[in-house]
C-alpha cells in the first residue's frame, strides 16, 4: 500500500461513520450526502485490498482490522484542532484556549473566563466539561483543572487549594428525618444517600460513605448538576465540596462529628504551552479564582 493511497478526507468519512454508525449520519456531520459517504468507503477500502466498513439494516460497523485506521484518524482530528488552536496569537492574547473541567466547575468556570473575556475579547475560551476529561498531554486541552495528580512528564502542575467535603441534603429531608440536622455515624446504615454512577463509585467520597455505613442508594448519576438537584429535591443525602454546594437553593449541611474527606485541586498545562501568553493569561486567571474560594472557604471554617 502506497502512502497516499488515501487522504484525511478519506479518513475523516471513516471515522464519522465509525462515530454516527450510518451513512446517514456521517453525512450530516460532514455536510455530504449519503451516496458520497458510500463512494468514499468504497474507494478507501479499493485503495487498501479490504473491507473496512460492514453494512447491515441495523446500520454499519466497522471491521476489528479497521480499528486501527480509525485510531489514526482521531490523531490527525487531534492533532489537526490542536494546530488550529495555535495558528493565531502566539505571541499575543488572540486565539483559543480549550480548558478542561469536572462538571461540579462547570458554573464557577464560566463566570471567570467570561470575566476574563470581558478584558480580553481576542481571546475565545472552548470550556469542556465532560465525564472523560480532556488529556492534557495528548493535547486534547490546553488546560485543565483537577482533583487527582498527574504523572506525565509532559505537563506542569500546580497546586491552588484544599477544598473540604460536606454532608448536604434538603430543608425537606432534615425535616423529616433529620429533625436536629446532625447525621451520627451509627444513623448512616438508615438514610436514604444520593451517589455517584459509574466510576465516580470508586471515588474517595464514594468509599467514605460506604465505610461508614451507607447502603442506602435510590439515586445515582454521574452527573455533578443531577447529584445536586436530585439531593435539593429530597432523594437523600449527598457528599460534595462545600464551595460548590453552598449556593445551590434548598440544601443545608448536616453537622457530621465525623470528619470529612477533603480534595486538593490542582491546574495542569503542557509543559509547551505554559509561555504562550494567552494561555497563560487565563491559567492565572483561573489560579486566580479557586484561590480565593479556598480561602473563602477556609475563612468560614
């Protein structure tokens, strides 16, 4: 097989169809119609001797030896937006900063890189906020805010504060189960709990709860926002940072004499980047801004 036996406009179709699992949708995606997404298939699979996309009435899939291409496809995607992120504003505030969030920073987030934008409008933030976070090293963001350490070589990290963790539940809940707001340790095996889906089980606050007692889960998610409303509407009692729980409407601390985890969290860039002046502009802003809601929070005690 020659090099250029086929293009990234080859491998883009594949990996749309790989993504949308139709012609159909790849088509939308890419703005083609469905006939010339099955032209290109055919021709990339002519140019390579096999068969790269399997098509049945259920939709399509692709072919395990596929696998690989589709992997080199969402390289070059990557590598291709990271390119575009850094053609413009090298030298100045001009261009795109991706940062990458937890959802619980979704909302404290925005608010400070539209502050930011307020000042410097050349700037344009992409703020990703999804259950698999973005990797830094790899480039996928230009930055990200975390609770867990990182190992890569590749990236710098820093440290901005220790938030502490809080038992929350709704006016409704303590009021009918919880009649003095105290949660004792022994009491935990008979409340209803409010907790993580997925991998967020095996999360230190997840473990902290079962430890104690917890058995009781009528409501989980994976969702931060779902947690939080879900434990605002009386489903039970969930654990979450105080800085971010304290604003939502409805809910109050329990006073808890045992003590609570807490979570450290930290601001990673590429160790490329970390010159680049817009880049660097909103990294401060954002150290900026979760200092200062730890210190808040550690005022209040």
């Amino acid at each position: 097989m020659k090099n250029d036996a086929f293009s990234w406009d080859d491998l883009r179709v594949l990996l749309e169809v790989d993504r949308r699992r139709s012609f159909l949708g790849a088509g939308k995606a890419l703005g083609l119609s469905t006939s010339t997404v099955g032209r290109r298939i055919d021709a990339l699979e002519l140019a390579l001797g096999r068969k790269l996309v399997h098509r049945t009435t259920a939709g399509t899939s692709i072919d395990p030896t596929a696998r690989a291409l589709v992997a080199l496809a969402e390289g070059m995607e990557r590598e291709l937006r990271v390119e575009g992120r850094d053609a413009r504003g090298v030298e100045s505030l001009e261009g795109v900063v991706r940062v990458s969030i937890k959802e619980s920073f979704a909302r404290p987030m925005a608010k400070v890189l539209s502050e930011w934008r307020r000042i410097h409008p050349e700037t344009l933030i992409e703020l990703a906020s999804e259950a698999r976070l973005a990797d830094v090293a790899k480039r996928e963001a230009d930055l990200g805010v975390r609770t867990v350490r990182s190992s890569s070589k590749a990236l710098v990290e820093k440290r901005l504060g220790t938030f502490s963790y809080g038992l929350w539940a709704s006016n409704e809940y303590v009021e009918r189960h919880l009649r003095d707001g105290h949660l004792r340790e022994a009491d935990f095996p008979r409340h209803d709990f409010v907790g993580y889906d997925g991998p967020g089980r095996e999360s230190e606050q997840e473990r902290w709860l079962v430890a104690r007692g917890a058995r009781r889960f009528p409501f989980r998610s994976s969702s931060d926002d779902a947690i939080l409303t879900a434990a605002s509407e009386s489903q039970g009692i969930c654990i979450f940072a105080d800085a971010l729980a304290r604003d939502v409407p409805g809910l109050r601390r329990l006073v808890c004499p045992t003590p609570l985890p807490t979570v450290s969290v930290y601001l990673v860039v590429h160790r490329d980047l970390r010159r680049v002046p817009r880049i660097r502009g909103v990294a401060g802003a954002i150290e900026e801004a979760i200092r200062q809601i730890a210190v808040r929070e550690k005022a209040r005690g």
